[in-house]
C-alpha cells in the first residue's frame, strides 16, 4: 500500500512539473515598472512689481505675497502655504521611521524636570513647576525657613504635607489660567515681585493684539488688582518698597516713548512721568538691586543718557547722572553711596571695543559729577559682565577664548583711583573646561552671599552653579546628566570649596583639574577643539568644532556649520541635546564666529554691521573652505545652519558659493532686506537700521542690494537641498521665506535629489517639547537624507 501511494505521488509530481515547465515556455515576464516620478515643488503666481531708489529700478515677481491688506492675495498666499505643506511631506515621505526614530532619541534627552531650581530671596523660596495633564507650569513659593533642604520634584505634591496635614506651598499664578484669559496662549515677558513680597507685577503676551499686557496680582489674596493694568508694556520697576509701581509703554511701532508711576492702592490715574516725542529716542527703566534708585535710560543712536529716580519718593525730579555722545550699553548700580556705571561709551570721544566699570559718589553735585575707573585697563583680561551683592562684586572675565568668574569685597577702597585687579585680591571660582558663556543670575536677594550662574559650554550641559562668594564653595543646583539621562538632583552632592592658598590663576586651574567629573562633563565621549581661521582680508576667525571621540571617521565625516553674525550677540555654542543625534551619527558640529556678532568685542560688532555685512558673510565661507580643505569634514558633505539674521548669512554664503555646501536649514530667516527694510510690514527698531543699513543713505542701500540673499540668487546652478522654516507671526514674514524659495526654484538648476523645502512651524515650538522635538527631528532627517542620497 505504501508503495503505491508512493507511485501516485511521484506521477503527480512529474505531471505538476511538466505543467509548471510548460506554463514557464509559454509565459513573458513583464517589463519592471519605473520608479514614480518625484514630487514637482510648486509654482506659485508671478505679478511683477517695480520699483526704484537712488537711480536702481528692479522687479519683483512676489511681492504680492506680503500685500497683507489684499484679500485675494493672501487667499492665494493660503492655497500655496497648504501646496508647500504638502511638498515637503511628500518629499520627507521615506524619512518618517528616521524621524520617530530621531524624536523618540531627543525627547528621551530632554530634562523632565517638575520645577526649575527654587530661588531664595529673604525668607521665600520662589520656583515654578509642572502640574500633570497641563500645557504650562505654575509660579509658586514657600517659607525657606521651614524647607532648608528643599528638593522640587521630592516635595510632596502640589506642596501639601500630608504628615503634618498642612499646605506648605503658595500658588502664585497658574499660567494656564492665564492662557485661558489671553486666546489660549501663555507667554510671559516680564514677571517682578515687589521687594516687600506683597505684589506680583507680570507682563502676557496678548496674541490677537500683538503686545503684552501688564498685571498686577495681590499675593496675600490671589487677586488681580485693579490697577495698573496697562497695554503695550515694554518695562517694569518696583518703587516705594512695592507700594508704586513704574513702568513704560511703547507706541504702535513698538518703540517705549513714555514712562508711568502707579501708585497701588489709589484710586488715581496712573502719572505720567516722562514722554519722549521724537521718532528714535527709546525709554528704558531697572531698579537697583538695593531698591533705592530706579535707573531711567533714555537713547537713540546719536545719545545715551542715565536719569535716577529716589525710588523712596518716585514723583521728585529725575537726575540726570551720565550722559554721552552715541548709542551706549549703559547699567547702573548702587553700593553704599557709590553708583557703578558698566558702559562700552566712547572714553574722551575715542570708541572702546568692551565694557568698563566706572564709580562715583551718588551725592555729588551734577555739574562736578566726575567718574573715576574701578580698574586699570588691561587689553588681555576682558570683563565681560558684573553683578553686584551687598559684600561682593563678581566679574565675568575672558582672556583670549577662556573665561574666568571671580569675587572682590566690597566696599571697594575709596579715594585710590583705579585698581590693577589683582591687587583687590579676587577669589576665582571654580569653572569646567570649554566655557562658551556664562549667564548670572537672577541674583535678587541682594544681602546674600549666595550668587547663581549659568555655566554653558558646547561639551556639557547648562550647569546652574550656586556659589557661597564668601568662601568659593559651590553647588550644581540644576544640570542635566546626558550619561543617565536623567537631571542631577537639586542641590545634589556636587560641590566643593575654592581650597588652598595659592595664587587665584594657579588654584583655578588645580579647581578645575580636580572637578571636572562633578560638573557632568562630556569630554571622554566628544572632543572640542578651537581654531583661528584667515578670513579673505586676513582678519583670524574663530571657528569651534564639536565631534564624538568614537564615530568620527577623518576626512569622511558630514558637517553642519553654525553662524549668526549680528547685533552684537553672542553665538550659541551651549550643548544642545538634540545635536547628540548627529554627533553620535559621526558628524560635526562647527560654529563660525563671524564679525558683526558679540565673540570679541564691540568692533568685532560693527566691523559686521551695515556697509561691512559682505566681511561677515565672507568669514563664514572662509570658515566653510577651512572644514573642507582642512580634511575636518568631507568634501561635498558640509552643511549650513542658520537662525532669523544667522537665515540672512547663511543664504547669502550660498548664494556666494552654491557648491561649497551639501545641504541647509534657514529658521525663520531674514531673506529680503532690501524690501523690508524700504517697506517694513511689522515695525523695525532703530537697532535694525543700525544692523542692517538704512536704505535711504546710498551706501547702506548699495550695500544691502550686494549682500541681500533674495536680490543675489545664482542664476543657472544647482543649489544645495535647503530646508527653510517660518512662522506667520515671526518678526522676518513668512513671505519672505516664501519669495526667496519661489525665486530660487525659478532660477536655479533644477534636480528633485537637490530640493527647496518650505516648511511652516507654529507659534508655539519653544514652549512645547513635543513640538520643540517634532520640528528638530524633521530638520535632522533632512539633513541625513541629504548627505545620503
């Protein structure tokens, strides 16, 4: 029997065979389908527009996109935005598992803490924290006296201990309360307690209207008080010991033009105590740390003057105590009779390139009021910022690249003149390596000892450091641990004291030998090296590189270049955990440290500003050569990143050589200047004409018809893969993203594996991890895509 199942098995066999041969004689293959053709980027609508200044007519074939008055225009502006919209996802189509991957990545990274570090000031602790299932985080404090060893997100929630069965937390104001009184968004400015604790004076962003709105809440009954509320608030100061409040309030084209006292508790209408009329002078006011003046700075681009204001009697007459020639950075303070002026003014009608301090009796007479140095001019030791406490005065200092904090007691010795700083006998205070910035405060309790810094570097997360100024011991009150990734505890266990008796420069650099494991720092995993780069006339930039010690490959690694370059700003070189998922894909991280930014000074400023624009845009693309000649990133592997005026120098270095660049992201950038600055849509600042140029001088006007990213686009190349990202409510329109990727594409080569993205992002990023995270992903994997195909 077996074997004749097996006979009929095998016949079947052979009779499926043969018909499996046959059908195979018989069968044509069919030709492989073609891959589907690539997305076509959209074509929106040309209605040329002419215009003409100083003898130079061009067109412009979109300036419709910003006629914002035009019905019909912006309803054509809406259909493209969704057209755009549907490109780029069309185009990142095949990223979507690279970009949860790379969102999972970076918001496993994000410091999830329920409370910012809790500030002491007199006998509170002030700290804002996180509520479960909401969107914003409430402002809250407690007695310090009862939480010596407060740890936020260890306390009980809400702050109710439930042994004692007592609430030990005041709610000061929940911000979601706030988002659902102002269109549901939340965005505070300015928040002030009174130096009596009694008041909170807040500022909101109001939305639908486009300015923040002031408020005051009464702290003992958690009540909004009646007045001062006030629109179009620029500034606040406490006065009275909290029982006046002064504040500014800007025009229609945001410029703070007049100064109110409030007296709280009254019924009377708030007093005008100052209106300046002309069109470019600007009203700005602080109160001292002490709380016994209110410093009012009135400016312009030709002036600067400093007013006090007793702050015990705030409707006596202004003092006028400094005043100069030109815009000048002008903070005063007070210390025992003396005000300290830290100012980068013109010194006898010669310009400085940095900061001073300066000191005075605050009773002389205005007409022999005379400024005396606090210290000896030294061209190698900048002083980069000041903060002041009742006992000490505090120094942010910079030799060459590296910075350096350190103490001096007060009262400084008096009728001397200027001190060499050595001979106030500092206390430098302990620092990590590659130190990119350091931050003070809020450093409001002015009689303690007790200051508190924010310590950046591109290699360790921010550290908030408490130091005891009295003794040089520390705390990391706050910093993320990448290695765990998880957030170092509150007032955690690292810390130590300054030690030793030996001279501050050689116990600073034995301090930071000894502690460089407490500051949770990442240098045994990524690596970061300095280099001065010729720029083409000469002038040494300083370019900054970031890359892993273990995935780097030489000569074979992809980049991304960083650049801003404007108003004097420092560049953000602070770690940032979302640039982990590149550096641990083998790439580098570079930042280009152009002039017209705030790295070395203030020429190092205006040597970008207006007419000299072209030499920071020219920096960049010399830094840009340097990576790719230097072997440091790969040829045809280099990347631009640029964010609002970083957008403007890093399309224009693109513009200028299309081919040194692989790939680009611009973030809300600044594209058409020479429109927006002729015809601005929102309101610009003096401060905008003096970065940028004022179009109605010639030479400014030649200047940024030269460097104008939207006015200089290469005809007839191909263009790098650029992913441009802008918001309707950004300061630079979304039209301008818009009109300059429209005429781009016109222009250029076009090649689908070269796109020009446009992508619009919401109001809220910033605010919203989940968002923050979403848009940082998207812009990661396109430039992994890119750099792939």
């Amino acid at each position: 029997m077996r074997h004749l199942l097996a006979t009929v098995r095998r016949s079947h066999f052979h009779r499926s065979g043969t018909f499996s041969i046959l059908q195979r004689a018989h069968y044509k293959p069919q030709k492989p389908q073609p891959p589907p053709a690539p997305p076509s980027p959209p074509k929106p609508p040309k209605k040329p527009a002419n215009f003409s200044i100083h003898g130079e007519s061009w067109e412009d074939p979109y300036s419709w996109m910003s006629q914002l008055s035009d019905k019909v225009a912006m309803r054509h502006m809406d259909v493209y935005m969704e057209q755009e919209e549907k490109y780029t996802e069309a185009i990142m189509a095949d990223t979507e598992r690279l970009q949860s991957k790379l969102q999972s990545e970076m918001a496993s990274r994000f410091s999830f803490d329920l409370s910012t570090p809790p500030l002491r000031w007199g006998h509170w602790l002030y700290y804002r924290r996180a509520e479960e299932g909401k969107q914003y985080p409430v402002l809250c404090r407690r007695l310090a006296s009862l939480n010596e060893e407060f740890i936020s997100h260890k306390s009980p929630s809400a702050g109710f201990d439930f042994t004692s069965g007592k609430r030990i937390e005041q709610k000061l104001l929940d911000y979601n309360q706030e988002a659902e009184r102002l269109s549901g968004y939340a965005y505070e400015e300015l928040s002030e307690v009174s130096p009596d604790h009694q008041y909170l004076a807040y500022t909101m962003y109001d939305k639908d209207n486009d300015y923040f709105k002031l408020s005051v809440r009464d702290l003992n009954l958690g009540l909004l008080c009646s007045k001062p509320q006030a629109d179009r608030v620029s500034n606040i100061a406490w006065a009275k010991n909290g029982q006046a409040l002064l504040y500014v309030v800007t025009n229609n084209d945001k410029r703070p033009h007049r100064l109110y006292c409030s007296m709280l508790g009254s019924n009377e209408d708030d007093i005008l105590l100052l209106e300046e009329p002309q069109e470019n002078v600007c009203v700005n006011i602080r109160h001292t740390k002490d709380f016994q003046f209110v410093t009012v700075n009135i400016f312009s681009t030709t002036s600067s003057k400093v007013f006090i204001i007793n702050a015990a009697d705030p409707l006596s007459d202004m003092t006028l105590v400094w005043e100069c020639e030109a815009q000048a950075h002008c903070i005063v303070e007070h210390h025992q009779g003396y005000l300290y002026l830290f100012t980068d003014a013109a010194k006898e009608g010669q310009p400085v390139d940095n900061h001073y301090l300066l000191r005075c009796p605050v009773d002389s007479s205005p007409s022999l009021r005379k400024w005396e140095n606090v210290l000896v001019d030294d061209d190698e030791l900048i002083v980069e910022d000041v903060d002041f406490s009742n006992s000490h005065l505090v120094l942010i200092l910079r030799e060459s690249q590296k910075f350096k904090l350190c103490s001096v007691c007060l009262p400084l010795p008096s009728g001397k003149g200027s001190f060499h700083l050595k001979e106030l006998n500092p206390n430098f205070l302990s620092l990590p390596t590659n130190v990119s910035q350091i931050s003070p405060g809020p450093n409001y309790d002015f009689f303690s000892t007790t200051m508190r810094f924010t310590i950046s570097s591109p290699v360790m997360p921010d550290a908030v450091v408490d130091y005891d100024i009295s003794n040089g011991k520390w705390n990391i009150v706050q910093q993320q641990n990448m290695l765990y990734e998880r957030t170092r505890v509150l007032y955690g266990s690292a810390s130590s004291g300054s030690g030793g008796e030996k001279s501050p420069s050689s116990r600073v650099n034995e301090v930071n030998a000894e502690n460089d494991q407490l500051w949770n720092d990442l240098t045994e995993y990524y690596a970061c090296e300095r280099y001065g780069v010729p720029s083409c006339d000469g002038v040494v930039v300083p370019l900054t590189i970031v890359y892993s010690r273990h995935k780097r490959s030489e000569a074979q690694s992809p980049g991304l270049l960083h650049g801003h370059g404007a108003y004097g700003e420092i560049l953000d070189k602070r770690w940032r955990s979302e640039l982990k998922s590149l550096l641990d894909r083998g790439w580098i991280i570079a930042y280009a440290d152009v002039r017209g930014g705030g790295g070395l000074g203030k020429k190092w400023h205006h040597d970008g500003q207006r007419s000299k624009k072209l030499d920071s845009i020219s920096d960049y693309i010399c830094c840009a050569k340097f990576l790719v000649e230097n072997k440091i990133v790969q040829e045809n592997k280099l990347s631009g990143w640029g964010y609002s005026a970083g957008g403007l120098l890093v399309a224009a270095a693109i513009n200028s050589c299309p081919d040194l660049f692989r790939a680009a992201v611009l973030k809300v950038p600044f594209l058409d200047p020479t429109n927006t600055l002729l015809y601005p849509i929102l309101p610009l600042t003096p401060v905008d004409y003096e970065e940028f140029g004022y179009p109605g001088d010639i030479e400014d006007f030649q200047a940024i018809r030269k460097y104008s990213p939207y006015d200089n686009i290469t005809r007839g190349v191909l263009y790098p893969s650029v992913l441009v990202t802008s918001s309707f409510n950004t300061r630079f329109g979304v039209w301008e993203a818009a009109k300059w990727v429209a005429l781009v594409r016109e222009n250029s080569i076009y090649d689908p594996k070269h796109p020009i993205l446009l992508n619009l992002t919401t109001d809220l990023v910033e605010e919203n991890r989940y968002l923050h995270c979403k848009e940082a992903a998207l812009e990661t994997a396109f430039l992994i895509k890119m750099m792939d195909l």
